[in-house]
C-alpha cells in the first residue's frame, strides 16, 4: 500500500473556498504585472523599494546633520544652491539643521524601520510561508502600499513648500507643532504636511495588518497549524496585532493636531501663550494629552520596528547554524510577552515631562519587566548557537551582529527605563545612542539579513557573498564607531536636537563628534557596497535553486522566483514544524515542512 | 570569518567598557544634595550593566569562533539544560537586579520630585521662552507680582508681563537673566512656560525638569558648592534650542544678599 | 569787427545758458527744524543682561539699557521718527541702502527709517546666529536665521508702516524700522534735536512717532527759504 500522508493535525477553515476566490488570473499588462498589482510578492517589493528609496533620503539627510555637528563653520558645497534660505552661503541655518533632523526621524522610524521589515518582507514572505496564494485581501493589500507611497510623497513634499519641513523632531510636541506659523520657521504648512503624511501612513499600515491577521488565521494550508507557523510569521502576526492598536491611536491624534493647527480647536494648547509676541487664541488643551497619545502609539511602534526583526533573526540563524532555535515555544511566548507589555511603559518618555511624578514608578517597573523576555530570547539566539555548524553567510553575519548591537541598544535602555537615571540622562546623546542602537542599527540589521536571505526567493539570483560580506564587516565597525560614543556624550550631559555646540561644558566634547561624523560618513559609503551587490546581483547575479539555503519554511518549497500564485495551483501540505534543522532526512541535516519523509512528527 | 567577527566583537566589547570604566567621559562633580542618590544608582547600574554587556558579548564572540562549521562530522548539541537555564538566567538574575534597582531608584526618584514643598526654601518664579531663561524674585515685600501675559514686552525687558503701574506687589520684583542663589540653602523654583514646552536641565545639580505650557512646575533642590554653571534646555522648542541656556551662580549668603540688594536697585 | 559781434553774441548766450544749466536759479527751500522732549516722569531705563550669550555679553564694559524712551538732558527724547505726512510734493525715490547691523546682539539702529521700496540691508556683525524677525502687518511679515558669516539680507518694503523688529533667537533685541512713503524723514538725535531740510513752499503737516509716548502732528507753512521751528512734546509716564 503506499504511503498515505499523515492527516494534519488541524485543518485550516474554509481553505477550498478561500483558493477558489482568489484564483485569479495572472496579470498581462506592464501596469498590472509591476506597478498597480494585487501580488503579495510585487506589493511587498514595492515597499522594499519604497523604503530603499525612503533609506536613501534618510541617510543623506543624516550625513548632513553630522557634517553640520561636526564642521559647523565649513560650507557644504551646493546646499545653498539647494536651499538658499535654509544655507545661506552653504553654512546651515539652525532651524534648517532642525528640520533635516525632523524629516531624518520622520522617514526613518515610519518609512524604513515600520516599512521594511513588517509591510516589506513581512507581505512577500507571509504568505508563502503559511502555503497560501496569496493574501486574504489582494486589493486592500495594494491600496495599503498605494495609500503609504502616497503618505512618503505628502511628507517630501514639505521639502519644496516655501516654508520649508517642520522642525519639531519626529516627536512633534505641542504647542510648537500645534500653534503655526507663530511658533517660528518650519512651522507653517510643512507641520501640516507632516500631519496629514503620518495619519495617511496610518491607514496604510492598519489595512495591511488586517490582512497580516487574516492570512495568519485563514489561509493557512493543509498541515499548516498554529504550532507548526514559521517564527518569522508568528513575529508578523503579534506586530500586525500591536500595530492594528498602535496606528489606531495615532490617526486620531494627528487629525487633532491638523485641526488645532488649522481649525481653531485647542486640544492641545492652553491659555495665554505667547509667541513672537503675540498672544495665541487657544485655550483649555494640555500639551501632555499630545505626549500621551504620541506614546502610547511611540513605545508599540519601536516593538514594531523589531519584531519583526527577531523573527526573521529566528528564522535565520538556525538555517546557516544548521541548529533548531532553542526553546521555540518560549520564544513565541516572549515576543506576545513584549507584545503586551510594550502597551504599559509608554510613560517611560515622560518621566520628565510634568505629568504626576508617581507615574513614573508605575511606567518604570514594566519598563524593566520587558528587559526579562528580551533577554530570553537573546539568551536562546546565543544558546542556539552553542553546538551549531555556523555557516557564516552574509546573512548569518547580520544575524550575528544583530544579537552583539541589540544587546549593546538594550542595556542603555536598562539605564534609561529607572526615572532616578533618566534625570541626569533624560534629553542627552545617551538617548541617541539607545534608540539609534536598537532600531537605526538592530532593526536595519534585520533587514539586511532578511534581504540577503530572501532576496534569491525574490529575483531568482543569489547575491554576492564577498561584496556581502565586506559590506557586513566595514558596516559593523562603523556602526560601533559611530554610536558607541554617543553614550559617553550623553553621561557627560550634551544635549541632544542641538545644531551647534555653544556650551562652554560641550565644546570640549567637540572632536569626539568630528570622529562621529568621520565614521558615519564612512558607514554612508559603504553601503554603496550593498547597493551595488542589489543593482548587480539583480540582473547578473547567479541563479538560484528553489532552496539554496537548504531552509525548511514552505517559501522554499517553490521555485525562485515563485509563480504568480505562488505554489503553481498546488498548495504544499505540511508535515512538521520550522526548526528540524540537525534532524537528517532525504534532503539533508535538515527536515524542511513541505516534505512528507521522514514520518512522523 | 567568524574568527574575525568574534575578534572584532571582542575587541570592541572590551575597548568600550575600559572607557565606561575609567570614566574617560562622565558626569560632572555632584553639587546638589540629592545627587548622591542618583550617583549611586548611575553607577550601581553600570556595574551590572557593565558586568551583562562584558558577558554577553564575550560569550557570543567565543561561540561564534568556537561553533563555526570545520566541515567535519560533528554532531550539533544542544544548550545544556535546553531552554530552562536561560529563562531561569532571566527571570532570576535579571529579575532580581531589576527589583533590587527599582526599589532603591523609587526612594531616590520619590525624594526628589515627590517631596512636598520645603517652607523654608527660597522661592524663585522660573519662566522659558523662545529662547531664554528668566528669573523673578519676590522682592523686599516677600509676595511676587501678578503676570498678565498681554503686558510682555521682552524689548524693554517686562519679560513677565507685570504690570507696576498698577499692582504695586510687581514693583519691587526683582527679575534677572541668572539663577543666583545662596548655598545650601532650599530653593523652590515655580516653572512656566511662555509659549512652547521647555526644561531645564544642570548636569551638576543631578536635576532635570520640563516646562509645560499651562501648568506652573515645582522643582526643589539644594546646591552645596559656590561656583557658576550652566543651565540648558533639553526640550526642542524651536530654531533657537541650542543657544538658550542661562547661568546659575551658587554665592555665599553674604554675597547673594549684596547682589540681591543691587538687582533691587535697578528695577 | 561787425561780423564778430553776433559771435560774440552768441557765444554770450550760449555761456549764460551753460551758466544756467550748471546752476539752476536756486528754487525756494525751506527747513523745518525743533526739538522733541518730554514732560513728566519718562519709564526707568533697565540694563539688559546678556550674559546668556557671552560674545556678546563681552562686547559691552557696562551693560547696555533698554531703549524704549532714551531721554538726554534738557528732558530730550531720542528715536523719535519726525516726517512729512502731507503735503509732500513728488520727489524722487532714494536708491541707496539703508544698513541695519546686528552687533553686540543690538539692532543699530534702534530705529531704520526707510523709504516705500527703498533698499534695506541687513547684517550680521556678531559670533553669534540671529534670527530677524520684523513683524509687520500691512507687509509681508518674514524671518531669517543669519548665522555667523552668513551674506547680508537683501530686502525692501512696498507699503508704509511701522515695524517692530525682534530677534527669535535673542529676547532681548528690540527695534523698528519705520517705512515711510516720504522722502523728508529724519530721526532725532541723542539731543532731541531734528531737521528737515529741502522743502519747497507749501503747507506741510509734520508728524512725530515715538514708540512709547505715540503720535503727535503739527501744521506748518513754508514759504521761500526761512526755518521754520517746530517743537514736539511728548507725556512721559513712568510705566
């Protein structure tokens, strides 16, 4: 008799009737095969490319702003040609430093760290990895990216209005952001912008989080139960979670903010301000209710900028250590723990701020509390690497590094997360060094690992090891270089959002920033490396297998590039989970999901 | 390569903590008379801090050489105890270092910004603006001066907003660009905030606070050291954040006194 | 000897034509002079403590005083703008820039006078980045960073008015530009004394401005070459 395939353990609903709705017919057209697409795999490249271009823009910006920290008196050549009143003869002008850092935050934390991880891989890969067609809303996937692209083009607007961007920083307190123009330059229509680019980037992520959730719960295919989903996916689906909550908040209070900038309501300025000599015509708003809701969206959303990180980490690293992730059930069970507890510590960006000094032991106490599953699971990255047979590919190095820079960026959040610390750290480059740690180095990190992994999965050609690997070693130093300092700043009290350093106890504080603006120049031009490798390995690189890492999720199970319905009108069923790596099988050391032998399991 | 990676990990894991360790960039000597509080947690935390960093890294370094793939037959082997220890690592040592820092840094915090207004201290009315500092003290009468924000004339210095031509408690307020304060002597600063969010932040004195438009923010402390310092702000409030500081000059009572009486004279 | 009398004659008239070009038959102009001062108790002028900026602050051996009412002795008031508010005759428009320095972190001069569309020029004299804000309401109202070395800012105004200028960047700094669609304008000195001079006969209304004390207008006639004396007399109050 041969082999009938085990029954799986749980059959996913209503999966007949879900594939008949969504075979659809493979597009014909240019505009409908690359540009307006309803394919998972081209709307998540669409992001990937959005945030490569948002990436771009950020970093030049951020060369700008070191240049500026680092040789305040030196012209930067062609800036005044570029913004002759934001550089007068090439010297920047204080609020232009100001909103080149606003704008820098701004397209960094939402357009590459929220957009690249989560809507970029997280909507190539999910789908494939659960063995569905595609997404459970095709459509509302694409408006989703349609709607975001359309929040960047709002936001780089505020670059080319004759007011310029804002200059409040990403955070955007009230009242300078809620007054005007009153409340001095950048404040006029480019704060608006900002507004309306972060509430449409809302809606965006909120439609693709539905759909995250929807596909995670519906569409699995036969085999494919709870237990048994790849970790990158379980990371997606708690970040989609988060962020159906997080995003929820922060459209409504952007929508405040643009009527009290423009509507004449006060919900977030009180009485009797005074600005530019004139007195304001609001009254009865709290600028604390803006910081309120500002964090309760902030603190989830930097969970958002990593999460998925660690699952992709933990889908990574046990491929090229050969190894199965250690503890898999704690795992999953921490990134809900962070999940959940990232909605209690928001406070933890207030204890400063006026608000009832004993929130600030309510809000610590949590705050520390999440340092015990973040520590977990770096403690089971680290132990699944005890014993393993590292294979150091360029992605196996990111993860690598990802576990040595995020917990360099979680410690200075344990010094941060106790109120009695952050008075004396609470505003300076410690901050800096923190939050650039965790999301502007662990979390870019994880998106370089999920590109070099994912990336013959995307083109059907691997990239190129030597210039990965390079890229990998010449960035790791640089980003030490250039954040590791930051913290020695801050304990010696120099202030962060300044443009100069005029303070008699900072200037002498001056040649270590020059050193920072060398390494991250430095930094900058390295990753021409990795753009170079995409641009080539694109057209010339060399072609892939279906399964060139010998990875064991089902998106390996089809062929480089997939087809447009992924698995070619065949769905794989699944016969384990994700972490048989080291249990050896007709394909190898390692047992992939799709493959029914051996049995069992 | 991962030879290389566990050196490098190495290298910068160590070169780091020596210059956390020696101090090489750190806080400024403590004036205040809480400070020591705050000192002692900072560098309780560094400890630990140090300890987990120096650890971790070092440990991941020594993996990554000790585990890479030499081609030869080995079998993987699994963690020790699996999972277990490390939730046990966790939840126990971290758990504990966290409670054990939380309980002493909440008597800390609790005594600086929860202490209830000391009836002997110096009251002194704080006001930020777009993009400095000003300081009112309540003159000969000990009552200070109503504040009508309609009458602010920063050219002619009426930074306040008071109005002597018609309240006479405001006549003989005292207001100044500098903190001047007697040594060891309780002050009670009255925050407010003109147009935007402020703070006011003096690295010496261990204290850090915002300004909040609306609210009027208390702040107390003591200074146990003359000298002068700066005051920065640490809350971006516009094009102008980086330059506005003001100066606190701690003086011996004798001399505050003398300077108290020459600023009355000049208002 | 009788042919060279007509060229002679001619070279005559050409030569008292020339004279007369060279120096036109010198029209009537008057002058209306006087002195502005005050009666009553002028507001205490303040030192203004700059120590927030220390290359400023360095600049100045004694602080420098408000200068909302700069008074002199003979109860003399400076900065007050003194112009023709009717009555002017067409004159042509002044071409050459009127120069405001920001040095010391103060305005020089307190009070620009300025012409409708009249060149105004503005530097930056200090270590320090200005940010110049003139809040006009009939005009465009603008502000611009300069920081240290930064060109001067090139700019004019279309409509009369006048201006209160402050720095975003320094509280303290306070002055005006008054922009006037006259062309006989002049400010008073730290004397109090003024003159106007070149008016050609007429019925002038004068108008004097303060920035604390107000407005106050005289009539006065001009008609040939005389001066004419016309005093201004402010009320001071103390606040």
């Amino acid at each position: 008799m041969p082999d009938t395939p085990r029954p799986p353990l749980t059959q996913p609903r209503e999966t007949a009737a879900k594939v008949s709705e969504l075979k659809h017919v493979p597009p014909q057209t240019f505009m409908r095969k690359y540009v307006f697409s309803v394919d998972h795999k081209v709307i998540g490249k669409q992001y990937l490319g959005l945030a490569l271009v948002a990436v771009c823009t950020g970093m030049l910006l951020s060369w700008l702003m070191r240049l500026h920290l680092g040789y305040p008196e030196v012209a930067i050549p062609g800036l005044s040609t570029v913004s002759p009143n934001g550089a007068p003869g090439g010297v920047m002008t204080p609020e232009y430093y100001l909103s080149l850092m606003t704008m820098h935050g701004t397209i960094m934390v939402f357009f590459v760290l929220t957009t690249a991880p989560f809507a970029g891989f997280g909507n190539f890969a999910l789908p494939l990895q659960v063995g569905a067609e595609d997404m459970a809303f095709p459509r509302i996937n694409m408006m989703s990216f349609w709607v975001t692209l359309a929040a960047f083009l709002v936001l780089v607007a505020a670059f080319f209005i004759p007011d310029g961007p804002p200059l409040s920083g990403w955070t955007a307190y009230a009242p300078l952001s809620a007054v005007g123009k009153d409340a001095g330059p950048g404040q006029g229509m480019g704060q608006t912008l900002w507004a309306i680019s972060i509430a449409l980037f809302c809606v965006g992520q909120l439609l693709g989080a539905l759909n995250f959730i929807t596909t995670t719960l519906d569409l699995r295919t036969k085999g494919m139960s709870l237990g048994r989903l790849p970790y990158a996916t379980w990371a997606w689906f708690i970040t989609s979670v988060i962020g159906l909550i997080a995003f929820s908040v922060l459209l409504p209070a952007c929508i405040l903010l643009i009527l009290d900038r423009v509507g004449g309501t006060s919900f977030f300025i009180p009485a009797g301000l005074v600005i530019s000599d004139r007195l304001q015509p609001h009254s009865g708003g709290s600028p604390l209710l803006w910081q309120h809701l500002f964090w309760f969206f902030g603190h989830p959303e930097v969970y958002i900028a990593i999460l998925p990180g660690f699952g992709i980490i933990s889908q990574i690293l046990p491929a090229f250590a050969r190894k199965p992730l250690l503890g898999p059930r704690v795992f999953i069970a921490c990134l809900a723990a962070i999940g959940f507890l990232s909605y209690t510590v928001w406070g933890h960006h207030m204890f400063l701020s006026g608000m009832n000094p004993f929130s600030a032991t309510l809000f610590s106490v949590p705050t520390l509390i999440i340092t015990i599953p973040a520590t977990i699971v770096t403690l089971l990255w680290i132990g699944t690497i005890y014993g393993a047979k590292l294979r150091f590919t360029t992605a196996a190095l990111f993860c690598l590094g990802f576990a040595s820079v995020f917990v360099s960026g979680g410690i200075s959040g344990f010094f941060l997360a106790q109120p009695s610390i952050d008075v004396q750290l609470h505003g300076t480059y410690f901050v800096v060094a923190h939050f650039h740690f965790v999301m502007g180095v662990a979390a870019m990190f994880g998106i370089f690992a999920g590109t070099y992994y994912w990336f013959p999965k995307m083109f059907g050609r691997l990239m190129n090891e030597t210039l990965g690997k390079v890229h990998f070693i010449l960035t790791f130093i640089g980003v030490y270089c250039i954040f590791m300092p930051m913290h020695w700043l801050g304990l010696h009290g120099d202030v962060r959002r300044y443009s100069a350093f005029t303070d008699e106890y900072m200037k002498g504080d001056i040649p270590l920033h020059k050193f920072i603006t060398v390494a991250a120049l430095f930094t900058g031009a390295v990753q021409l490396i990795f753009f170079v490798n995409l641009i080539y390995s694109r057209f010339k690189g060399p072609k892939a297998t279906d399964n060139p890492w010998q990875s064991t999720t089902l998106e390996w199970a089809t062929t480089s590039p997939p087809p447009f319905d992924n698995f070619g009108g065949h769905p794989p069923t699944v016969y384990r989970g994700p972490n048989e790596y080291g249990t050896p099988s007709p394909s190898g050391d390692y047992a992939p999901q799709f493959t029914p032998e051996p049995a069992g399991r | 390569m991962g030879k290389l990676l566990a050196g490098l990990i190495a290298v910068i894991t160590v070169v780091s903590a020596a210059i956390f360790a020696r101090h090489i960039w750190w806080m400024p000597p403590d004036i205040s008379v809480h400070g020591s509080g705050i000192d002692h947690q900072l560098g309780e935390t560094m400890i630990s801090a140090g300890v987990l960093f120096v650890a971790a890294q070092l440990v991941l370094a020594f993996f990554i050489w000790r585990f890479a793939d030499r081609g030869d037959a080995r079998p993987i082997r699994t963690f020790p105890g699996g999972v277990t220890p490390m939730v046990v690592i966790a939840i126990v040592l971290v758990g504990a270092e966290v409670a054990a820092l939380s309980l002493v840094g909440t008597k800390v915090w609790a005594g600086i910004y929860q202490a209830p207004p000391n009836p002997n201290a110096l009251r002194i009315d704080v006001q930020a603006e777009q993009f400095a500092f000003y300081f009112r003290y309540a003159g000969a009468d000990g009552k200070f001066g109503g504040t009508h924000p309609n009458l602010i004339d920063d050219g002619n210095g009426n930074f306040f907003g008071l109005d002597p031509a018609n309240d006479t408690s405001a006549r003989d307020d005292i207001v100044a660009a500098s903190l001047v304060i007697p040594v060891n002597q309780p002050i009670l600063l009255t925050m407010h905030a003109k147009d935007v969010g402020h703070a006011f932040y003096v690295p010496e004195l261990r204290i850090q606070q915002d300004f909040v438009p609306g609210l009027d923010v208390p702040l107390q402390f003591t200074a146990t050291r003359t000298g002068k310092y700066e005051i920065v702000c640490t809350q971006l409030c516009g094009l102008g954040h980086y330059n506005m500081r003001a100066y606190l000059e701690v003086k011996t009572p004798a001399d505050f006194a003398q300077w108290l009486k020459d600023q009355a004279a000049q208002q | 000897m009788r042919a060279q009398t007509p060229v002679l004659l001619l070279g005559a008239v050409l030569l008292t034509t020339l004279a007369v070009r060279k120096a036109p038959a010198p029209a009537a102009a008057g002058t209306v002079s006087g002195t502005v001062t005050f009666t009553g108790t002028p507001p205490k002028m303040k030192p203004i403590d700059m120590s927030k900026e220390p290359t400023c602050a360095s600049q100045h051996a004694t602080p420098v005083m408000t200068e909302n009412a700069v008074t002199g002795p003979g109860n003399s008031l400076q900065w007050v703008v003194i112009y023709v508010s009717a009555g002017e005759q067409s004159e042509t428009p002044a071409t050459e820039a009127v120069r405001y320095d920001q040095k010391g972190c103060q305005y020089a001069p307190h009070v620009a006078v300025m012409e409708v569309n009249q060149p105004l020029e503005i530097y930056n004299d200090d270590q320090t980045s200005h940010n110049i804000h003139p809040l006009a309401t009939t005009n465009a109202e603008w502000n611009k960073s300069q920081p240290p070395g930064a060109p001067p800012i090139h700019t004019s105004y279309a409509k009369p008015e006048f201006i209160p200028v402050k720095c975003n960047v320094h509280p303290w700094m306070h002055g005006y530009f008054a922009v006037l669609s006259t062309a006989h304008h002049t400010v008073s000195g730290a004397d109090g004394k003024f003159s106007l001079a070149g008016l050609p006969p007429g019925k002038y209304t004068i108008t004097a401005w303060h920035e604390k004390f107000g407005t106050q207008t005289q009539d006065v006639t001009i008609t040939g070459n005389e001066t004419a004396t016309v005093n201004f007399v402010f009320k001071a109050t103390p606040y």
